[in-house]
C-alpha cells in the first residue's frame, strides 16, 4: 500500500462499524459505534474517512458552529501511520471546512504524542492553553491549540 492509493470521502452513518473499528485499534476509550452513527447524521459535524479500495483505514472529524471548528477525532489503523495520510487527511478536514466558512479551528492534544503536535504545528495550530487530567484513562493533561487564521 502507498500513501497515494488511499482516498477520501465523507463518512455516512452507514460506516460506523468500520469508523468503530479504526477506533478501537487507535484509543483506549474508544467512541461506540452508536456515536459515530450519530456523528454521521449531524449536520453540524464534518467526517471524513481514509480509504485503502474499500476498506476504512482513518478518519478525522470536527464540530462546525458558525465560523469555528472543533476536531473531535483524527485517528489511523497504526499499520497505515507515517505513510502520510494522516496530513493529507488532515488537510482535506480543514480545506472542507474552509469551504463551509469556518475561519478558526481548535483541539485537545496529549503533550505526549510528538507526531499529533507536529501535524498540528505543520497546519498552523499554536498552544493555547492546557486542560488538567483531560483524558481519562491515564489523567494526562490535554494542550488547547488554536488555529484562527485558517
């Protein structure tokens, strides 16, 4: 597989099964397959999925209100991470958005994952802040970064 073989669509409620797949392999408390199926069927909310053929190999997702984004996910089966898709999923995410009108966007990050933070950094998302024992299954802190001139 090569990174420029895998391509992108919107995420439909249809693909929650496979979403919950990818999410369970990446996070330790992962979403259910019921939250992306209603992830998918809100209008207010961006998904979209990172296809080998057929097969649901990452995802990214935000929260749209008015001219703000909130990532809520970004996550890629671990066998297909540093290939790229990531960025380039993570591009098309903000390009989609852009399109829709959002002109800032923001999300949580642990410290701990270098290669979240350099994605991030690469897109133009500063530190903002830190939310303390953000996540729950280990209490590390999650870093607030924003990206208001997208």
């Amino acid at each position: 597989m090569e990174g420029n073989e895998v391509h992108f669509r919107v995420m439909a409620p249809e693909d929650a099964d496979d979403v919950e797949r990818v999410e369970k392999a990446c996070f330790s408390i992962p979403w259910s397959r019921e939250a992306f199926w209603k992830e998918a069927s809100n209008e207010n909310t961006l998904y979209l999925l990172a296809l080998d053929g057929k097969r649901v190999v990452g995802y990214a997702g935000c929260w749209i209100s008015y001219e703000e984004a909130q990532i809520t996910n970004v996550a890629v089966l671990p066998e297909y991470r540093g290939k790229g898709i990531g960025t380039r999923l993570f591009g098309a995410v903000i390009d989609a958005v852009k399109a829709k009108g959002v002109t800032a966007m923001t999300l949580e990050v642990r410290p701990s994952n270098e290669p979240a933070l350099a994605l991030y950094d690469r897109y133009g998302f500063k530190a903002a802040g830190r939310r303390p024992h953000y996540y729950q299954d280990d209490g590390e802190d999650a870093i607030i970064m924003w990206n208001t001139r997208l």
